[in-house]
C-alpha cells in the first residue's frame, strides 16, 4: 500500500481531495459549502431534507490535542444545525482510541469509526484500483507518494544531485499543475526533445523542473552543465545508448547567443539537438524566452533549418487563466507565511482580484510578497498597499533591495555574480569577489573585513542567490530568479559610471562578456557607449597577464577590440605575436578558442605585420594543429581557405599529406552520420526509426569517398577554393541513395 505525505497540499487542495474520495466511496454527491468556516461545514450532501454534514480537518502538523478543541467547536454548531450524519475527514493518523474520544465529544453526531475518514484509511482508499484517477487528477499527489520520493532520493544520491533534488521537492507545494504539464510530458516521452518557451515568469524552469523530477522516478540520470556550454556538456553524457539520461539546458539560448555569433556553437547545438532527437533512453529539455527563440532562429541558418523540427516538440507556455492565478497566490501565502493576518488583509472585500487581474502579475512577483523574511518592516494593515505598490512598479521591487537592504560588499558580491553571466561555479565567485574587494580596498578606502565574502554571501543566500550542485559535484552560485538579473541590467545601463568599477575588478575574462561596448558584441547583456571601447582596450592591455580564463579566451576578446579601435594596435600586436609564438612552441592550443581565435588574428592582420610573417615561417605546424582540432567539415574548409589566401604553394602542397586526406574523410563520415540522422528522422516515425538504426545504415562505399577526395586535391592545386565545397557536395549526392535504400530495405522487412 503506498503512503502519501500529504502536508504538500494546501488546505483547500485537501477538501478538493475529500469531496472527490467521498463522492465516489459514498456515492453521494457532495457539495462544496462555502460558509463552512463560519457553520461548521465544509461538505455537504442533502437528500429529502435530512443533511450529510463533512468536517474536513487539514492537520498534518498538528496535535491530537489541537484537533479535540476544535471538535468541541464543531459539536456547539452541529446542536443547531441537527443533521442526520456527520463524517470527519482529517490528515491526521487517528488510533483506535483517539478514535473513540472524538465520537464521544460529537456526542452522537458521528455514529460510528466508520464516518471517521484518517491518514490511514485515506491513503487505503487511495491504493485500491477504483481510486486510480484521483492521483491522476490530483499529480501532487504522485508527488507525494512517498515510495516515490523514496526512488527518486536514491536516485539523487547516484547522481550526486541532491541539493537540486530537494530544491524542487520543497517547492512542490507551491506548484499548481496545469494541462501545459500534461501535453510537455506527452511530447517529451513521444519524441525525446521538449522546447519549453514563453516570456519571462511564465513558469518554464519550474514545468522543466517538475518533467526532470518525473523521469527520476523512471531512474534517468539528470545532466546539466554550468554555463549551459554544448562542448562541456557532451563531455558528461554517456556513450552507452542503454543508459537512461535526461539533459537540461536552462535559458538555453540566453548563455549561448554571444558564442553563436562568433564561432561554431551553433553548429554544435544544432547537431546536438538533432543527436537526441527520439534516442529511447534520452530525454532533453530546453527552456527559451520566446523572444530570443524567435529571433535566433531568423539570424543563424542552422537554427532557422530546423525551426519547423524544434517547434514540433515544443509548448509555448502562455498566460495564466484567472483561476490558475488565484490558485499560486493562495499556495504561495498558504506555505510561505507563517503570519495569518497578512493573508487576511487581501481577503477584505476581496482585493485578491485585483492582485490576480494586474497587468505585471506573474508567480516571481507574488513569490516576492510572500517572503517571510521581507515583511518585518511592513505593518499588517499596510501590507494590500505595499503588494499594489509593487505591481504597478516591479522594478522597484529589487531596486529597493539592492541600494537599501544590503551593505557596499554584499553589493560587491551581486554585481561580481552578474559579471559571470548569472551564474557560476562557489571558487570562480570568490576569487572574483576578492579581487573586486581588493579593488575597492586600494582605490575607494574600504576597510577589510575577515572573512567578507562567505559573510555576504550567507546573507544574499535565499534573498538574491541560491546555490546548487551539478552533476560533477560541483556547487554553483546562481541568482535566486531571472527578475533580478532583468532589474540589474536596467540598472546598469540607466547607471553606466558604476560599471567601470566593476571592470577594474574583474579578475576572469569570462566576465567583461556580459558588457556590450559599442555594440562590439551585439548580445552582450549591458550595453555601453563606444568610448568604453577604449576604456576597456586600456585595461586589458594593461592586465593582460593577469587575466585568467574559464570558458572564453582572453586572445580572442583582444582580437574583437581590435577590430573596433586602432588606438592600441602596436600594443595588441606585440601580444598576439607572442601568443603565436607560445602556440607554436607547444604544438597545441592551450585553450578550446585557440583555433577560432588564430583564424580571426591572421583573417584581420596587415599582410606585412609581424604575426603573418610568424605564420608563414610555421605554417607547417599550424597547418596541423588546424587539421587535428577540426570537427566538422565547415570548419575545415574555412581554414583551407584562408591557407590558400595566405600561401597558395604551400597549402597545395599541405593538401596532399596523408594526414589531411585521413582528417578530412573522418570528418565526412561524421558529417554524414549526422545528415543520416536529420534526414531519416524526417521519413520514419519514432518505432521505424529505432530498428533503422539497428542496420548498419551509415555504411558506404570509402574507396569512391577516398577518389572522390583525390581528385578534389589534384584539380584543387589549379582552380579556386569553391572546389571544397562542390566536392562536398558531389559526396553529399550518394546520401539520398543510401536512404532510399535502407527504406527499400525496411519496407521489405516490416511488409
């Protein structure tokens, strides 16, 4: 028998539940009674004049004691009002004996144990077959079954995801499950891949974190990444197709847009998700502002060619319905405050109707006014005014919070999060944190403090951040929601002389990204007057040593400035020739952004300057590196462009090493196994698709894949580059052929 924790509902979700259980037990058709507070009746049957009266009793985490007082109650009002029958339905474990006392105080009124409805019996009735559709209705309750949190906890402590576990646990009793939850998980199990989008504080992380916490239960390990990078992520997942993962990319375009403006990310998103794309033991969820899908979509091709793919395994969360809103409003004061009385002053003459009808409603907001821990400072009878105040303006909300509640260094410790683009890993925070702390010590005569930064941070936790664990045990640091984040970008750029504080701080590259100077990165996130150009030019040059790298390259920022200002030429130079230079000596690129980041440098460079004169002198060894770091065809024939403009001898020649022709029919053959897999997903539906790839349909004929690039080489020494792509696309040709043959052949073997 399975057993529910039923302090996840709220008490009017639990007198839905006990109208439902009863109606269908008793098969009588019970009614809601509205003045039950005041009467004593929360149900009601009535039948000929005689009347079935149900008290239900949401004490979960009371006392048998409080719940004897207030039968003593229900007893005065039950004198008056007589009815024939009077049933007990309370979330409370009764005894045999406590059982007995309270037929006793009803003094008659409850005629048997049988009209007393307790934990026990409630959850035995919820076992038996005839009760199925009732968690179905109610999915809390799923969520509440406790052998099923007991699956997923064991499952969080495999995967070393507790903390993010418990997170959405304690969270379930705010959520109101709505049908967007039902067709999400519908098109999820169907096809593998779920867009999640809609405009902010819609409820997307939250359906997204509701789906995850599904699938756990199903034992599917969860993958996420900091910093939602495609190369980090593909890193963790599992090569065994057998094994059951389920992949979350939050904002999945909001941290990526800058990459996909510069570099190959799109294509690897594109390949990723069309990789997973109805695999029957993986499952990906993206999350999106629907703004930011739309738009990327119409600016980088790939995400355009597959827009129609993506949209059919996609929801668009919308508004909430009046009702659906009243629901969270009420969970939210139900679970969150302790005090009575606020809750009170938004039911006089209904003034919760205008919280539920105002244009800037969204659950954030009203998550805000619920917060305990904000309310010290506001009279009860000021507390209507305080929640209208706030809609009608919501970004006063964390301006408030930001300038007035928190001290210089727990501002500090704010601003260095946005710096990381919203999240990032506990030691990268604190480093960065100390050397803005540092900053402002030397320059602006702050005085030190022990210990300063895990001060800040206990006290920002909860009220600006929260903290998680990704799956390879590391803990992260990310702001408690997007509103804060959507606040403090308005802020800076209504406030753009603070922001050169934060600059002078920074002490990772990664975190000058979220600046946009001079539309010098089209999406960073703040945007900045051209003559912060300089000023940012100015400093990196200065600190360039300095400097340490996560994710982004700091060669790379300096190659983009240069592209932008001439002021600091000589000096970009000097440190791009000796970066060359370190490159070459090693034979390797030290970071993932080496490659694009040389390609931009030599694209951009005099053809007299010291860096390309460097380059022909070793275009051996970069020629080489080039071709082993290369991942898709694209990218490689990109390079060989460029080699042909640079030095058309010496690239002839290069093309006819074995080394290259090896790289480059690896390359095809993977960019083949990807088209197979868009293209066949296009003509099979998922059960087709799955036995498809039990064949060995990827196979085809290499000795003509190996002429086929011979003879691209031999023409290539006497005519243009633009042969790349024509032999490209004479490979591509058979492609079609090997289709229509594996149809032929699955249409033989399912006929």
């Amino acid at each position: 028998m399975a057993n529910y924790d039923l302090s996840i509902l709220s008490d009017t979700e639990f007198e839905e539940l006990a109208k439902d259980i009863l109606t269908t037990h008793l098969n009588m058709d019970f009614k809601t009674f509205r003045g039950g507070r005041d009467k004593g009746i929360d149900l009601l049957y009535s039948q000929e004049g005689e009347e079935t009266i149900v008290q239900v009793k949401h004490y979960v985490k009371s006392t048998f004691s409080n719940l004897k007082t207030a039968i003593r109650d229900e007893y005065k009002k039950m004198c008056k009002r007589n009815p024939k029958r009077y049933i007990l339905f309370v979330s409370m474990d009764l005894s045999v004996n406590q059982c007995d006392e309270l037929i006793g105080l009803m003094n008659g009124f409850i005629k048997s144990a049988s009209d007393i409805f307790d934990l026990k019996r409630i959850t035995s009735l919820l076992s038996s077959p005839k009760f199925t559709w009732i968690e179905e209705k109610y999915y809390k309750l799923w969520l509440a079954n406790t052998t099923v949190i007991s699956n997923i906890l064991h499952n969080a402590q495999q995967n070393n995801i507790m903390y993010i576990v418990e997170q959405i646990r304690n969270n379930i009793p705010l959520y109101v499950i709505t049908e967007d939850y039902f067709i999400a998980k519908r098109k999820l199990d169907k096809s593998g891949l779920l867009l999640i989008h809609g405009e902010p504080g819609v409820g997307k992380t939250v359906l997204a974190n509701l789906l995850i916490f599904n699938y756990l239960e199903s034992n599917f390990k969860p993958k996420f990444v900091i910093g939602h990078d495609i190369s980090e992520l593909e890193k963790i997942l599992s090569r065994d197709s057998e094994e059951k993962e389920i992949i979350f990319i939050d904002d999945f375009l909001g941290s990526n847009f800058v990459e996909l403006m510069n570099g190959n990310t799109e294509s690897r998103l594109v390949s990723f998700i069309l990789k997973y794309i109805q695999k029957p033991n993986k499952r990906v969820v993206l999350t999106s502002r629907t703004t930011i899908f739309n738009r990327a979509s119409l600016e980088f091709e790939k995400l355009n060619q597959i827009q129609d793919k993506i949209v059919h395994h996609s929801i668009e969360l919308n508004s909430y319905s009046a009702l659906e809103k009243a629901e969270i409003l009420y969970n939210h004061f139900y679970f969150l405050l302790n005090d009575r009385n606020y809750f009170n002053e938004i039911l006089i003459d209904s003034r919760y109707m205008k919280i539920i009808r105002h244009k800037n409603y969204n659950p954030r907001i009203i998550q805000f006014f619920a917060d305990k821990s904000r309310l010290n400072e506001i009279a009860v009878k000021d507390y209507y005014s305080f929640i209208m105040t706030k809609l009608d303006n919501p970004e006063d909300i964390w301006k408030y919070e930001y300038e007035s509640k928190i001290t210089n260094e727990e501002r500090i410790l704010v601003d260095t999060l946005l710096s990381f683009n919203q999240a990032t890993k506990y030691e990268y925070l604190e480093r960065g944190f100390e050397n803005r702390y540092s900053y402002e010590i030397k320059v602006n005569s702050f005085i030190r403090s022990h210990n300063m930064f895990n001060k800040a941070l206990k006290v920002l936790n909860t009220a600006f951040v929260s903290f998680e664990m990704d799956t390879d045990g590391n803990k992260l640091v990310k702001f408690l929601n997007p509103s804060i984040v959507d606040f403090l970008k308005h802020y800076f750029t209504e406030n753009v002389s603070d922001i050169k504080r934060i600059i002078m701080g920074i002490k990772f590259i990664d975190q000058l990204y979220i600046f946009n100077p001079g539309e010098l990165l089209k999406e960073g996130l703040i945007n900045l007057p051209n003559n912060y150009i300089d000023f940012i030019g100015e400093f990196l040059i200065n600190n360039f040593d300095d400097i340490e790298e996560i994710r982004h390259s700091k060669m790379k920022y300096l190659t983009m400035l240069s592209k932008a200002t001439k002021i600091f030429d000589k000096e970009i130079e000097e440190i791009q020739y000796d970066y060359f230079n370190k490159v070459i000596d090693s034979e390797t690129f030290q970071h993932f952004l080496d490659e694009e980041t040389i390609y931009s440098i030599l694209e951009n460079s005099n053809s007299d300057s010291k860096v390309i004169s460097l380059f022909l002198d070793n275009i051996d060894t970069i020629f080489i590196l080039v071709i082993s770091n290369s991942n898709y065809v694209e990218e490689l024939a990109k390079w060989l462009e460029l080699f042909c403009k640079l030095d058309n001898i010496s690239c002839a020649k290069l093309l006819n090493e074995e080394y290259f022709i090896e790289k480059f029919k690896e390359l095809i053959e993977s960019d083949f196994e990807n088209y197979f897999d868009e293209v066949a997903s296009e003509f099979f539906n998922y059960t087709d698709y799955i036995t498809i790839e039990q064949y060995n349909c990827y196979s085809f004929d290499e000795k003509s894949i190996e002429n086929d690039i011979s003879d691209f080489i031999d023409e290539f020494k006497y005519q243009s580059i633009n042969l790349i792509k024509q032999a490209i696309e004479n490979i591509y040709s058979d492609v079609q052929l090997v289709i229509e043959d594996v149809m032929e052949e699955h249409e033989y073997k399912t006929s």
